[in-house]
C-alpha cells in the first residue's frame, strides 16, 4: 500500500512537473514565434530599400550617360549664323514687298 501512495505521488510529482515543463515551453515558444516575425519583416524592408537604391543609381547612370552622348543641338555660333541667315531672308522678302508696294503706288499716281 506504501509502494502504491509512493508510485502516486510520484507519478503526479512527474505530472506537475511536465505540465510546468510544457507550460514554460509553451511560453517560449510563444515568445519565438513573436521575435521570428520581427526579424524577417525588417530583412524585407531593408532588401527593398537597398534594391530602390540601386535602381535610382542605375537610372541616374543612364540619364547622365544620354546626356553626355548628346551633341550639343545649337552652339553659339551656329545659332548667330542660323539668326543672321533668318534675318537675311526677311529683309529680302521686304525688299520685294517694298517695290511691289512702290509699284502699286506709281500705277495709282498715274491714273
């Protein structure tokens, strides 16, 4: 009869020890699982952030790189020569437009 108090207290000793044991391993593993959702969201955002840097420098690259291949479209002297040919042209077509108003007015002045 000893022998079977013995073996109960015994074996509910050994349950209250495994149901604080699973109790704490319950808490810690709670307490993993908070900090494992932490870290890999924080690894995402800096894999973001490093791969937006990247592509801002890429882009900036290629930008520079376009506008140094780019040949200048005017240079100073080609827009003058440019201009003074413009200028050119017009006062030609004034020339004609003044003798051909020169020439109205001789036809009137006869009449």
């Amino acid at each position: 009869m000893e022998n079977e108090e013995y073996q109960k207290t015994q074996n509910e000793v050994q349950n209250e020890g495994t149901v604080e044991n699973s109790t704490s391993e319950e808490t810690n593993e709670k307490t993993i699982k908070k900090d494992e959702g932490v870290g890999p969201i924080i690894g995402s955002i800096i894999v973001i952030i490093l791969i937006v840097i990247g592509g801002i420098y890429y882009w900036n690259s290629i930008v520079s790189k376009e506008v140094q291949q780019k040949p200048a479209e005017n240079t100073p002297e080609e827009s003058i020569d440019s201009i003074e040919a413009d200028l050119n042209a017009e006062i030609s077509d004034l020339d004609i437009i003044e003798a051909d108003i020169q020439a109205e007015f001789d036809a009137q002045s006869n009449i």
